[in-house]
C-alpha cells in the first residue's frame, strides 16, 4: 500500500536530518532571505530530488499526468511535513507524522477518486 511505504520513507528521511534539526532551521532562515535567490533556486532542486528519492522508495507506479498531479501532491505533502518537523517539540515528533498521517489520507481518497474504473 503506498500510504503505508509513503509514511515509512518520509520519517526515515527526516531521521536522518533530526541531528541536524536546529542547523537546518537556521540555514533555511538564511536561504529565504530575499536577496539569496540563487540559493532557493537550489533549493527547489534539492526539494525535487527528495521527492524523486520518496517516490522511488516508496515505489510509486504511477505514469503520465497521474505522476505528475501525484508529484505535485507528494511535494505539498513533504514541504508541509518538513515546516512541521522543523519545529515540533512534541516526544519523537510525534505532531508531525500524526500530520503527515492526515495529509497522506486525504491524498489515499483523492488517489482513489480518480483512479480508473
């Protein structure tokens, strides 16, 4: 089941940052600042490379526009996910993946709307 890959790659990706966290938080901070464009375009980058690495994990199957709407969702999942985490004080972050647990179940019943009859 995708939710269930999608919500093992997610945290496993974060776990590996969580020694960074407050390092993160204070580079983002600086790269938003306006007159570093340059950086956030990288960003924008990297942001799609750990999508990409998400859904392969994950082993997402779709092709075509499908991947391309479930891609776009994927991304809002992640970058919401990821604004959670960075501040989350709760034991073992425990807001954020109840979040991303919501948010990957509205997406498992729009996925479902459009699928094919």
């Amino acid at each position: 089941m995708p939710r269930r890959r999608l919500h093992a790659a997610i945290p496993a990706w974060l776990a590996v940052l969580a020694p960074h966290r407050r390092l993160t938080f204070v580079m983002l901070r600086y790269k938003f600042q306006p007159e570093h464009l340059h950086l956030q375009a990288m960003g924008i980058m990297r942001i799609s490379r750990t999508v990409q690495w998400i859904r392969d994990v994950a082993l997402l199957p779709e092709v075509g526009w499908r991947r391309e709407v479930g891609e776009a969702a994927l991304t809002s999942i992640y970058l919401a996910t990821f604004a959670r985490w960075l501040v989350d004080e709760s034991p073992q972050s425990r807001d954020t993946f109840e979040l991303l647990d919501r948010l990957l179940a509205v997406a498992e019943k729009a996925a479902i709307r459009v699928a094919p009859a």
